[in-house]
C-alpha cells in the first residue's frame, strides 16, 4: 500500500529552524514531483514546495529564502529544511505526492513556532 509518513515536526522559536521528512512507501515515487503543504488552524490548505524527479524546486513567495525542499530518491525521502521560522509558519505541514489520477497524502506533522 502507497503511503507518506511526515516527522520532523515540533515547537521552535522565532528565528529557529526545524527540518522535516517524509517517507515514501514503495520507490515509484522517486519518479515524480512531491511538495509540501501546510495548513494554519481556519485556513486553507496551501502550497509550500515541490520538487520534480529531477531536482528542480518551487516555493510559495511565503517561503523563499528560508525554506529548502530537497529528496534522496535512494531512501525514497523528501525533506524541507525551515529556517528563519516566523510566527506565521505554525502549521500542519503535509507530504504530497500525486501520481497519475490518484493524489497521497501523509498524516501531517505539526510545526508550532511560538516564543
């Protein structure tokens, strides 16, 4: 069964940094793009990063500069490294992975960042 799990999640203060993982059951995801997602309470959810099969990155404008989306295709892991964290990045943050006309997500991991 395909499935994402996230980890990395925790409490940080402003300025801090956290970095998160998510792991890919089965190594066909190591042919298509993944992204993070995040989720603030009474909000939509909302891109973060993607990374294609290849490498190549994206970031919402929130995000640039302070977050990196990078994956090990060998460990079938993609992880974003947050750093510089704001008040406004307390989220959910979600693995994604659509493959074909099937969309997976993880479970989320909460990120608080809080003084």
């Amino acid at each position: 069964q395909v499935q994402l799990v996230e980890s990395g999640g925790g409490l940080v203060q402003p300025g801090g940094s956290l970095r998160l993982s998510c792991a890919a059951s089965g190594s066909i995801f190591r042919f298509y793009t993944m992204g993070w997602y995040r989720q603030a309470p009474g909000k939509q959810r909302e891109l973060v990063a993607t990374i294609t099969s290849g490498g190549s990155t994206n970031y919402a404008d929130s995000v640039k500069g302070r977050f990196t989306i990078s994956r090990d295709n060998a460990k079938n892991t993609v992880y974003l490294q947050m750093n510089s964290l704001k008040l406004e990045d307390t989220a959910v943050y979600y693995c994604n992975a659509p493959i074909a006309s099937t969309v997976y997500w993880g479970q989320g991991t909460q990120v608080t960042v809080s003084s």
